[in-house]
C-alpha cells in the first residue's frame, strides 16, 4: 500500500488537508502554530484505491521540542512514497520553504507544491509567485472552502495504480492453504469476532513519560519526547506483532486537572475518550518519582467508566520516591476499583523491564475475552451461595436459579434470579471475588448482572 506524506510550516492547513481527505475530523486543527506535534496516520480509500496518508508536525526550529518535530516530518517523507508539500498562499514565498522542497525533491519521489488558502480567483494571482519553486506538479487550492481539492486528489490518483500481484505456485498453494484453514466444513468461519487485534490504550496526567514508554515499547522514536508538559495533543497509535496478535498501541494527550485545561486541550480530551472507546486494555502511567494525586485517580477512574482490562504501570522507577510495598499499598488503597489491575515498575527512559509489558499485555487481554464454561461458572456460585446464603429481600428468599456469561471484553455474565433486586451490590462483589478466586482474570473487570429469566441483557449492577 502506497504512503503519502504531508509536510510543511506550521499552520499551513496540513491537518486540515488531512481531515479533508479522511471525510470527517481526525487530527486536531487549530490556528495556534505548532497543533500537530506527532506523526497522524489513516488509511484513506480514494475511490477504491487505498492509501496510508501521514499528516505531519509543521517544520519548525524554533525550539527543541519543535526541532524533533521536524526530524519526525522528515522521516516521514524518506519513508513516503508520495509526498505533498504545503506553503500558505497568503504569504509571500519563503526560502525556508523553497530550500526543503529542493531537499524532497531530490529523494526522486512524485511531489506536489500544494498552495492552500486561494480562496477565489482573485488570490490566484498570488500563487503564480510560487512558481520558482519549479515544482512539476503545482495546485493552489483552498481546502476550508474546498476549492480544488479533487485536483490534487485525482493527481494522488494516478499515483496509486499498484502493479498486478502474481503468486508463484508455491505462494498460490500456501495462501489457498491459509483461507481454507479459517473455515470449517460447512464454510462458516470458526471464530465470529476477531481476537487477534488489541487496541492498547497509553493515559496518564502530562508528563509521567507515555510517550517515552511508547517509544520503548516500539524499539524507534515514534512518538515526540519533551520536558514540555502537553507535547502530546493528538492520540498518537502505532501498531506492532506480538506473537499472534496486533498490538495497536495509542498514546492519548496527558490529562490535566479541569481548571488548568485550556484552547486546543479540550478538544483533545474528548478524543482521547473516543480512543477509549475502541480500546480494549489500558496502560495506566504513573511517575513513581512523584506523589500519587487526586488527578492520577480520576485519570485511573476512566479505565472503570469504560470497562477496559488495565495493566499499572509505575515509570522512572529508577527515581521512585518510596519502596515497591510502600507505593503499592498507597496504589491499592487509593485504587481499591482497581484492584485486580496488575502492576509493574519500568524506566521508560533506560528501558529497563518495558519488554515484561508486552507479555503481561497478552495475558490480561486473554483474561479479558475469556468465556467461563458455563458448568464450572454454576458449580461456583452455587458452592458460594452454600457458604454465604443470600440475604433475603422484603421477607422473601432470594435465589440464584443460575448464571451464564453472555459477553467477553470484559466478560459479563448475567445472575438469572428469582427476585434480582434482591441481591445487593455487597453480595455481587463476594461473588465476584468468588469466581476470581477460581479463574484467572487478573486484569480484567469482571461485571455481574442480576436479571429474570427472559429479561434482556441491559447492565444495571457491575463489579
């Protein structure tokens, strides 16, 4: 699949033109200079022909942090099969801008000078003093009024025709062999949902290092790194194989307390939570050389509100304030809705035990689609009931007639009862820890649901 980069000065409508290709907003867009700091991808489908479009930080030496911007833009384009390079049109030509277009160029690759912000006829005349650029492909358009745009898609276009795959016989027999293998004898595939993806969400307040462990995690520098609180603004996502699976990794933008959140960080709160929503375990990031903070538990309270399996991670080890048991019983005490969430300590910035992650990733999402066979989940709730009978309700016997997971990610399972409302939430969470005790499900909620018989599947009890 072909890549196209997107490069330019800050502020330019890089992410814009971005959005624009994408039908709907993925990268944030903002009149600040400097918005988009780490590398945005998406797959784009440009009437059926799909491409990876890069949306990159704006090139900038001002300062450090934008200097590593820049390093980032610029491996993009080397590694980019199509690049596009954005200048502002209500500006007159900048040599800045002049001299790294010469420097893409001469990487051989298709290039387009795109001159955004002509916004009629009249400001056209501006964009002929770009001209000595000598770019071979030259598009003024306006993408916020969406002025000639499908110009420069359909030169996107005509880049895109792949050359026609042919499988030596060899390749043609495995891959038969491989599609065959995903079907049983009837032709349905074996497994209905696909549990081979995981969508790893990276939280935390700014600067306890998230986009330190993702480069770890990673083994490159994804992701931008800065003393500079708030670096990251977009969610960033890179994905990796682990074994079987793809790991998505996605580092959200640091959370701050409500009063300090200001301009574009607003924004992107909420998408970090539509990015919670897709993912399927948390990596909640604490800074082991700090105190824990109010904020570190309304932040760990997000992976409870969307029900993800969660790993603790306690980063800059190497300058932890206390010892591991002192910092843990703190961590347990503070987050008791946590706790069946596994810890473990790292140095992001050494890289010291950050590989122990990837593996106890694997384990917490099997705990997490785990489905409990439905005669051994019976044999445990009944020898729970045994030991604790249920207390009665209203003067009448409350029983359990039996129970059935009916969901994973996580897995739920519903209490089918006699008078449901009769279970309190303090027996639901013995019985929780009753089956805890006899399946392994470190990582994952566990969320149990008090129903009749017959009445649909709508959660109003979790553990």
């Amino acid at each position: 699949m072909k890549k196209i980069a997107i490069l330019g000065q800050p502020n330019v409508g890089k992410s814009s033109l971005f959005n624009r290709f994408a039908k709907r907003r993925i990268a944030i867009t903002s009149d600040m200079a400097g918005t988009t700091r780490d590398v945005k991808k998406e797959l784009i489908d440009f009437d059926g022909k799909e491409a990876e479009i890069v949306d990159t930080g704006g090139i900038d030496e001002s300062t450090e942090l934008f200097r590593s911007v820049k390093n980032k833009a610029i491996e993009a384009a080397e590694i980019a099969d199509i690049i596009i390079y954005m200048v502002n049109g209500k500006s007159l030509p900048d040599g800045r801008d002049k001299q790294l277009f010469y420097k893409l160029q001469s990487l051989g690759k298709p290039i387009a000078l795109v001159i955004n912000k002509i916004d009629n006829d009249k400001e056209e005349e501006r964009a002929w003093e770009f001209s000595e650029f000598g770019a071979q492909n030259q598009f003024a358009i306006s993408v916020s009024h969406n002025r000639r745009v499908g110009q420069l898609i359909e030169w996107i276009k005509s880049h895109l025709d792949e050359p026609e795959l042919v499988l030596e016989l060899d390749d043609e027999d495995d891959a038969l062999e491989n599609l065959i293998s995903r079907f049983d004898e009837s032709g349905t595939l074996k497994e209905e949902e696909n549990l081979n993806e995981i969508g790893v969400a990276i939280i935390g307040r700014t600067n306890v290092g998230k986009s330190s462990l993702l480069n770890a995690l990673l083994g490159s520098e994804r992701a931008v790194v800065s003393d500079v609180a708030g670096t990251t603004i977009d969610p960033v996502d890179e994905k990796i194989i682990v074994k079987d699976k793809t790991v998505t990794f996605i580092d959200t933008a640091g959370l701050r307390r409500r009063g300090k959140i200001q301009g574009i960080e607003r924004y992107a709160l909420g998408r970090t939570r539509q990015m919670l929503e897709k993912a399927d375990i948390a990596l909640l990031v604490l800074d082991a050389s700090a105190p824990l903070s109010e904020l570190d538990e309304k932040i760990a309270g997000l992976v409870d509100e969307y029900k993800l399996g969660c790993i603790i991670v306690l980063n800059k080890w190497d300058e932890a304030l206390g010892t591991y048991d002192e910092i843990v019983e703190e961590l347990r005490y503070r987050f008791k809705f946590l706790s069946w969430a596994p810890v473990i300590t790292v140095s992001a910035k050494s890289k010291k035990r950050v590989h122990k992650i990837t593996d106890m990733l694997l384990k917490v999402y099997e705990n997490y689609t785990r489905h409990i066979p439905t005669r051994e989940l019976n044999d445990v709730i009944k020898n729970a009931t045994i030991k604790h009978h249920i207390p009665s309700f209203k003067g009448k016997a409350v029983n359990i007639l039996f129970a059935s997971q009916y969901e994973i990610k996580p897995p739920k399972i519903a209490l089918i009862s006699n008078r449901p409302k009769g279970i309190h939430f303090s027996y639901i969470r013995y019985l929780s820890n009753q089956i805890r005790e006899n399946f392994d499900l470190e990582g994952t909620p566990l969320i149990l649901i008090p129903k009749k018989r017959g009445e649909r599947e709508e959660d109003n009890s979790e553990d």
